[in-house]
C-alpha cells in the first residue's frame, strides 16, 4: 500500500501547472458512432416533428366547409373491405374534389348526394379531411406533445455527451487543480452494454471550499465512468490524480482514466492503440469528421432535406 502512495505522490509531482496542453488518446471510434447516432436521433425528430405539426395546425388552424360527397368507394382486402369517400367543395370560389378514407359505419350511413363537412388548411385547400365534431383536439395535441418531447430530449443528450462533456473534460485537464484522491469503491453496472464508475474522494484546501456543494468539510466525494480495461486496472485504497475546479469541487475527473493525456509531461502514458496501428492523430480526427458527414449526407439526401 505505501507503494501505491508513493506512486500517486511521484503521479502529482509529474504534473504540468495549467494552463496543460492536452491530447485525446482514445474514444475515436465512439465519437464516430455518436454522430451517426445523432443523424439517426435526427430523422426520427423530423418524422415525429412533421406528424406533430401537420395534425396540430389540422385540428386549430383548419376551416371548415361543406362538401357534397359525389362517390363512395368499396376495396376489398385481406383483411376486410376499405371505404373511400369522394367529395366536391368550394372554398373561396374554386372548386376541388378530394378523396377521403372513411369507416364502415360511414360509409354505410352515407349516401350520393348527401351534404357533410370537411376541414383543410387554407394554404392546402385541395387537402381535406372528414370533419368530427366531438374529437378529443386537448387529448391528442398533448399526446403529440409528449410523443414528440421524446426524441427532442434523446438529440439533445446526445449533443449534450458529444460536445459539453468532452469540453467539460477538456476544461479540467487543462486548468483543473490538482491533488491526490483515493478510490474508496468501484461498480459494475447491469446494462447493455454494462457501464463501470470508480468513486473516489479528495480533500481541498479550506479557501476554495464551495460551502453549498460541501457543508463545512473539506473532504468531497465523487464518481467517475470509466473504460472496462481501466475498470479492471484500479483497485480500491491507490491513491491516483484527480483534477477539480475550486469553485465546484464535486467536478472533477481521475486525468489517469480520461480520454486525454498531456502532450508534455514526464508521467508514464499507456500507449495509444492507434499509434500502435501506425495511424496519425490528424488522420482519426479526418476518418471521425469524413464518417459522420457521409452517413449524415447520405441520409440527409434520402429524405430530401436539400
């Protein structure tokens, strides 16, 4: 156990003063699958975004006119007849027909010639729909709301954990203050894939004390994701680095298991496995930014964005 302190001492005295220059060593390949991610995310935001609007703006933004209906339309199908309603209106002194998909209880109570209402968007008159009175229009705009919150919150996480928290990371390695923590527990957490957290603890001097974030002690504790390879390296009781900012002192990364390393610095760095491939680091920024754009244009092209 002492050599394990010492080693966490020799650690901290090896550190670079911010401001640190830094380098990402790892985590390419999952930036990459992020952002394909995030055009996936993308695409399900504009399908449910587009339902949303189009049947929002139907059920408060429509007007209402009569129609006269001229055919009715019987398919038959696997799995039972399907109706179809055949109307003419007017509407600002032009004429339109439309063809509307209705029940069987419609299409049993109406008859050729018979007067009923339908709604369109003023923009689209040559859109209809069937008029219903008594349709739960609260009930369905919120439920829309709801179903369309979804994938908004699921992009903006993604946004969030593709750039705030790298910049976050970034930030600490760079200017964060230094001191020895010790890993007090480490978790395995179920999942799919299972995720792995390293709590530590640290002390801070008392005049970057944040009392609202620590009461009145000066020992803070706090958690870490982490690799499984880094998982499985830690043991409980090592005393290793930890970077904090003075003013939230529960933010703070172990720089041992982040995804960086500082580019001068005599502390041991365990080697890239890209530079083991022989590959530049210019070269895995180039493959993360080319990936991503070609699978976002492609989609993109897919649905018509341009």
């Amino acid at each position: 156990m002492l050599e394990l302190g010492v080693a966490g001492e020799r650690e901290l005295s090896l550190l670079p003063p911010p401001p640190r220059r830094i380098r990402r060593r790892r985590g390419y390949f999952q930036i990459a699958m992020g952002h394909v991610l995030l055009v996936v995310g993308l695409m399900f935001l504009q399908v449910f975004s587009f339902i949303s609007i189009g049947t929002i703006r139907i059920l408060w933004f429509s007007r209402t006119v009569p129609a006269r209906v001229t055919k009715i339309l019987v398919s038959p199908g696997k799995d039972g007849p399907s109706y179809e309603l055949q109307v003419a209106y007017q509407f600002e002194h032009t004429d339109y027909s439309s063809q509307l998909t209705i029940g069987p209880q419609e299409a049993h109570a109406l008859r050729d010639g018979d007067t009923i209402q339908i709604q369109m968007l003023p923009e689209r008159p040559d859109r209809a729909q069937l008029f219903q009175e008594y349709y739960p229009k609260v009930f369905v705009t919120v439920l829309l709301g709801l179903f369309t919150l979804i994938p908004t919150l699921s992009v903006g996480k993604m946004l969030w954990q593709l750039y705030a928290v790298p910049w976050q990371v970034r930030k600490l390695m760079r200017e964060g203050m230094a001191t020895l923590a010790r890993i007090v527990d480490k978790k395995e957490i179920p999942g799919c894939p299972p995720t792995y957290r390293l709590t530590y603890a640290y002390s801070i001097p008392l005049e970057v004390r944040a009392a609202e974030e620590c009461g009145a002690s000066t020992e803070v504790q706090a958690s870490m994701q982490v690799w499984p390879e880094d998982f499985l390296e830690s043991q409980i009781g090592v005393d290793v680095v930890a970077l904090y900012r003075p003013g939230r002192p529960r933010r703070s990364i172990l720089c041992r298991y982040a995804d960086y390393e500082f580019v001068t610095s005599a502390m041991v760095k365990r080697p890239s496995p890209f530079s083991q491939l022989g590959i530049p680091r210019t070269g895995n920024y180039l493959a993360v930014a080319v990936t991503a754009s070609l699978v976002f244009l492609g989609i993109a092209k897919f649905l018509g964005w341009w």
